[in-house]
C-alpha cells in the first residue's frame, strides 16, 4: 500500500467526503477507501466484515472480471442481505491510475428491476394473448412517425416482416403509395381528431385480392392527447366476395345498398320504405315484413326516444344500441344515420352494423386479461410458499445433518479408545443410517415436488400385480411400526391394476409414512376392495384422526395436522406428502378419497382400473434380489466417473472399487477427455455430475468424452439440483438421470446393463 493509500491518507479523506455509496476498490474488491454511504450499506454482520459475502455469485465472477482491467466499467451487482429481498445495484466504476485502483459507485436501482421484470412478463403474457387473436393486429405511434411498437405474427407476415423487424418501421415503409393514399382518405377523422374508425380495404395478392376489415382504435393519455393507435385487421374476403354477388342479383338495390356487409334501411319520417339484405338478416325479418315499420320500433324501448331524435334531424348520426330479432334475440349494433337522394327524393339512411362479434372480442380480451392477472396472483402465492417452504425445509434438513456430525464426533472418540464394544458401534451406526434415511427421504420429497413442478414424470400405464407392490411395502414400513409399538397388517392380494407402477407405489408410501407417524397405538392395515372394473387400495390406520374441517385443507402444500399431537422426537416433515399424493393421483388419473373420525383414526385409498393377468408374466424384481444378483455378478465394467467434488468422487471410486468395477475419475471435462484417450478401448461406461463448475455442464463434458471413444458407452448423468427448471433442462439432454443421494441398489442396476 503507498503512502497515499494508508488509513487517514489524503485519499480517505476525499472519498469521506463523497455523497452516496462510493469506494476505491482494489482489483480483487477489497474496499481501499469509502463514503460514510458506503460504510452504512456494507456493515452487515452476516457478512463478517467483507462486502464481498453479499455478492451473489454471478455478481462477484462479473465483479473481479471488470476490476481485474484497468478501463472504465458499468455493470449490475446483486447483494443479499438476511431477512431482506435481494438488493439491484448498478455498479459504475472508472479507472484510477494513481491508485491502480478502480472507483466505484453504486446506485440502487431495485425498484427499476422489479418493475422491469413485472413489465418483461407482462409484455410476454399480452404478446401470448394477442398471438391467439385471428386477426391481424398492430399498434402505431401518433402521427406524423406512426412507428410500429408492436404487432402480432399475422399482422407481421402480411407486411412481408417478422415480429421483430417490423418494430420501428413507419406506415409510409409498410404501405403502397396506393395504400397510403387510402389510409389518408379513410383516416383522416382519426389522423386530426383521434377519432376511432372502421373501413375495408383491399389488397393485392398473386392468389387473388384480399379484403380487409381495418378499424383503427385511438389510444389516449389521461389529459386527452392521442399517446397512439391500435390497428385491427380482419380477412373479410369471402363475406365481401359473398356481397358482391347479392348486388348483382338485386338490382332494384343500388350498386351502393348491395354491396353493403351492413344492414341498410331506408326510411321516411321514420317509416322505413326500403331495406337491404343485410337489414332483413339482422332482424330477421323479410323485405316486405320491414318496410311499413318505423325503425324506433326496432330498438329496444330504453334506446327509442333517442333513435326518434336521431331518426328525425337531418344531421348525421351515430350511436351503439340493439335490434330485436326475430326470435327474440336482442342484437348489438352500431347505428349511423345519413342524409340521401335517391332519383330526386331526399330520404334518411340507417346503417346496422352488427358488432357482435366485437363485443365478443372484447369480453374475450377482457377475459384473458382477468385470467393473465389471476395467474400473476398465483405465481405471487407460489413464491410466496417457496418462502415458506424454504424456511420449514432449512430446519428439517439441518436436523439429520447435526445428528450425523455428533455421531461422527462419538465415533471418532471410539477410534481412539484401546476397545470399541461391537454393541456400541452398531448402535452408532444404526442411527448413523437412521439419520442418513431421514435426510433422504426429505430430499426425495424436494425432488417428486421439483419433478412434478418441471413435467419430468413420464407416466407408464400398464397390468401391474398389487401383491408384489404389497410385499415391498411391507418390507419398507415393517420395521417402522414394530418400533413405535403398532400392528401393521398387509392383507393380501390376487389383484392386477393397470397403473404406473413407481407412481403408485410413491402415493402408497406417502399415505403408509404419515398413517405410521399419526398413530400413536393400534394397527395399519393396507389393503384391497373390489369395486366392479375398478380396485379400490384403502390405508387404514387408528391414529389421531382428521377434523371435518380440514379434509381439503391436507392436501394443499406446507398444510400440516397439528404438529403438537405427534411425538415430540418425531419429524412431522414439510407438509408436503398428501400434497404429492394428490397430483400424482391426478397425474395417473386415479380418484382419492379420505375418511376420517378425530381420535379415531383415518381411511386413506386410491381407486386404479382392475387389470387382467398376463399368461406369463416374469416376476418383478425385489430389492433384495437386485442386490444378490449385482454382488453375484462375475463382470466387472470399467467406468469413467466425472464430479468436480472431491469428497464424492473418492467415495464412488472407492464403492465402485469395493464391488469389483475398475474405475477412473476426474474432476473436470479436461481431465475426463485426457482419460478418455489413454483408455479410449477399456471404458465401457460412463458416470457424469451434472453441474461441473463454472459455465461447464454434464452434456459438454459428455460430448468431449464421446469424441474420444471408439463408440458409444452407456451414459448417465447423476444430478442433487431439485429446482423444477434444472431438472426439466437435465431430462431433456437424452440421458437417463440418477437423482442424488444415489441409492446403492439402482447404482448397481445400471453397473449390470
């Protein structure tokens, strides 16, 4: 440090003089000078004194990056702070030669990236919206740029464009001259005045012209000023085309009258003396059944003292109303009057334009508009249950883990004693196991939540005997209530289901876990009633029973019974498992239903259709049997395993060398692909961590590695990331997935295929 740089230099004294959050940052970030801002953001005591420990990761990678150079920089930093949401910074920082040092300046801009995000999703839920719509539509800026700032697929193909390069084109580069002149003319109102309007207009196209619907919709700042225009068009060329040959056929109509896709009445004093096709459709009504009406007696009677009023100036006029049908329909329309000569005689004209289809699009519009903030509201309502989760989950999780550092503290005092009693340390390791089952079977929880959250759980209906299934449970569940004191009686079973088997047995262990940990005395009993075509597996037990109140309320996440009822050195976990149940239930379309009686006891069941029996079918493969038959097997394979953490890859060097295998293991792609080469003839399969450090993952390494080999190896990719996105982006490579912790026995599955 030069004598400038000591504390009390020159230097501090400057920077204690800086407004805001400021400080000269050396190039591996520790703060050499700093403002009192500075110093009163960055004092946090979860931090232990060192700013840099608020960082997220990607923030202080970014960080070091930009400081390791001596230039200018402007980067975004994000800094934790406990109890607190993540802080945005932007992080301005220039090079100061003198110092060798770079000085930073932070600005929190938190509330910009909040809103920049909730703009981000938005935007994307409105551009889904609008894809929907079959219309051609797009929005301008006012006159005299009308800019493009957005418009739907339709809209942009027929301007020879795509969603993105059409944005900032003007009207004038989208239009021909001949459809500019057209716009001008129909647009005038709505260019000068920003009024709305429709107008068809016609386009040429090498299969023929095309007529479209264009209705322009003024968008307005509160103080009136026109802030731009939405631009709605609809192919009508077959209704135009259908019009075009009326006219020809009705040639007491004028070319005018017939070409109309409107109704078109045409009345004196208000008594209607002629009327179009269009008219008689829209009322319902034929020609001779109209003329002799006044058009008042075709609106409802709300609406006829204005129509009167209407009817009778000559000025021209507009308004919405309805028309009655016929058959008692009331139809929306839009009424415009107008002022005519017809061979010398002055006549008043009606034009109903039916704007059902309008008003249609607009309860639509509004409809997903509803639906687009009603699942804003639910993904608010689920991160704010990720919270809650996160918080029961952190608690749950540390337990075993605590237990398990004590007892590795107690074995390493039995090491150093002269005798270790056999008894003691079989104890030891009981709970040792006890612990690690524990901590494997909240994760397996995290994970069937993040598997169903992502759609990874393919589902595989097929004939499946229960007996089997029965048997497994039994043998999971068995030495669990002989421990708390209770009767577990499986009754047996000949029945077949067709189900997904693993998805079946995930709901059953669920539903037998949390009947052994709510009864205190008594039995369980799982067993089988036959209801028609269907099978009805039911899980009994004499626990403390479900109030009526809350028989929904179980199946909902984070939805605990009260804890307090149940042992007090027993886990009553996340409040997860009923919730599993239920999607998985719905997942292979199998109904639930609960019973229950508070002190009673609870009936759980899951109703599966009844499947016929194969003639033969190969009998399923028992835990117990994979483990005699991988520990019997006389080939050895010879694997390449691939983890950048250490501690894991020795243990699976050392499993895999106890069970007979040989093995070679690196700790990143490079030194995987040195290996690959040197036993390109010898390696025959090959095991890869899915995150692998840095920016590298499993399916780079793999390609690396694949490139070395004379052919392809069976490959897995072994993954503890729960997060739903990861685990989606991990299935989605093509290779067959084992979910961390590993379990010994699918370990030793995949060594014998």
């Amino acid at each position: 440090m030069s004598p400038a740089m000591q504390p009390g230099s020159r230097v501090d004294a400057i920077w204690a003089q800086v407004p805001g959050i400021g400080a000269l940052l050396s190039s591996i970030g520790d703060a050499l000078a700093m403002s009192p801002g500075w110093r009163a953001c960055m004092q946090v005591p979860q931090w232990n004194g060192d700013w840099r420990n608020g960082l997220d990761q990607d923030s202080r990678l970014h960080l070091l990056q930009v400081l390791a150079r001596a230039r200018d920089f402007n980067i975004p930093l994000q800094l934790w702070r406990p109890g607190e949401d993540t802080t945005h910074y932007r992080c301005t920082g220039w090079w100061d030669p003198l110092h060798r040092a770079h000085g930073c300046y932070l600005i929190d801009v938190t509330v910009q990236e909040a809103e920049r995000q909730q703009h981000e999703t938005l935007n994307g839920w409105i551009r889904q919206l609008f894809e929907q719509l079959p219309v051609q539509l797009a929005y301008f800026t006012p006159p005299p740029e009308a800019r493009c700032l957005f418009a739907n697929s339709r809209y942009a193909r027929a301007m020879g464009h795509d969603e993105n390069s059409i944005l900032g084109r003007s009207v004038v580069e989208l239009l021909t001259p001949d459809e500019l002149d057209h716009l001008r003319e129909a647009g005038r109102n709505h260019a000068q005045e920003g009024k709305d309007l429709s107008f068809l207009h016609s386009r040429r196209r090498p299969e023929g012209d095309e007529v479209l619907e264009v209705s322009l919709a003024a968008d307005r700042w509160p103080d009136g000023r026109l802030r731009g225009t939405f631009v709605l068009m609809t192919d009508v060329t077959e209704r135009h085309r259908a019009e075009m040959a009326l006219r020809t056929s009705r040639e007491r109509l004028s070319r005018f009258l017939e070409a109309s896709a409107e109704g078109v009445i045409f009345h004196r004093d208000g008594t209607i003396t002629d009327a179009n096709p269009a008219a008689c459709r829209l009322s319902g009504h034929s020609h001779a059944e109209l003329v002799g009406r006044t058009v008042a007696s075709m609106t409802p009677r709300r609406h006829r003292d204005r129509s009167r009023v209407a009817i009778g100036s000559g000025a021209d006029a507009y308004f919405e109303s309805e028309i009655h049908h016929a058959n008692g329909e009331a139809i929306p329309v839009e009424l415009i009057g107008r002022t005519m000569e017809i061979k010398g005689e002055r006549l008043r004209m009606t034009v109903i334009r039916d704007i059902r289809d309008r008003r249609q699009a607009q309860a639509r519009i509004h409809t997903l508009i509803e639906d687009l903030r009603s699942q804003k509201d639910r993904a608010e309502a689920a991160d704010r249950a990720k919270s809650v989760f996160l918080a029961a989950a952190s608690h749950d999780l540390r337990q075993p883990i605590h237990a398990l550092g004590l007892f590795l503290t107690a074995l390493r005092a039995m090491a150093q004693a002269p005798s270790i009693p056999h008894a003691e340390l079989a104890q030891i390791c009981r709970r040792m196991q006890a612990s690690l089952d524990g901590l494997g079977q909240l994760l397996n929880m995290l994970l069937d939540v993040s598997r169903l959250d992502a759609n990874a759980v393919q589902v595989e209906l097929a004939p499946h005997p229960l007996a089997q299934l029965f048997i497994e449970l039994d043998q999971e569940f068995a030495d669990l209530a002989h421990e708390k004191g209770l009767h577990l009686h499986v009754a047996s079973s000949s029945a077949w289901g067709r189900t997904d088997a693993t998805v079946l047995r995930r709901i059953l262990s669920n539903l037998m876990s949390n009947a052994i940990r709510y009864t205190q005395r008594g039995r369980v009993l799982l067993g089988v009633r036959s209801r028609g075509d269907r099978v009805e597996i039911q899980v009994w037990d004499q626990g403390i029973g479900i109030a009526p109140g809350q028989l929904e309320a179980i199946f909902e996440e984070f939805y605990q019974i009260d804890p307090a009822r149940t042992r007090r050195n027993e886990s009553h976990g996340l409040g997860l498992g009923l919730s599993i149940v239920k999607r998985s239930a719905r997942l292979i379309g199998a109904p639930l239903r609960v019973h229950s009686a508070p002190g009673q006891g609870s009936m759980f069941s899951i109703t599966v259709p009844r499947a016929t029996a194969p003639s033969e079918q190969a009998r399923p493969a028992r835990a117990e049997d994979l483990a005699t038959t991988a520990a019997l097997a006389p080939g050895a394979r010879r694997v390449l395993v691939i983890d950048d953490e250490e501690q894991v890859l020795m243990g699976m060097q050392q499993l895999l060398q106890v069970w007979g295998h040989q093995v070679w293991c690196a700790n990143s792609a490079d030194e995987a692909v040195v290996l690959a080469i040197a036993h390109a003839h010898e390696i025959d399969l090959l095991l890869s961590d899915y995150r692998l450090g840095g920016n590298m993952t499993a399916v780079q390494a793999i390609a690396a590695v694949h490139a070395c080999l004379p052919a392809p190896v069976p490959t897995y990719i072994l993954t503890g990331d729960t997060s739903p996105q990861r685990i989606q982006e991990a299935s989605e490579l093509g290779f067959p997935l084992l979910h961390k912790p590993v379990d010994p026995n699918a370990l030793r599955v995949v060594l014998e295929r």
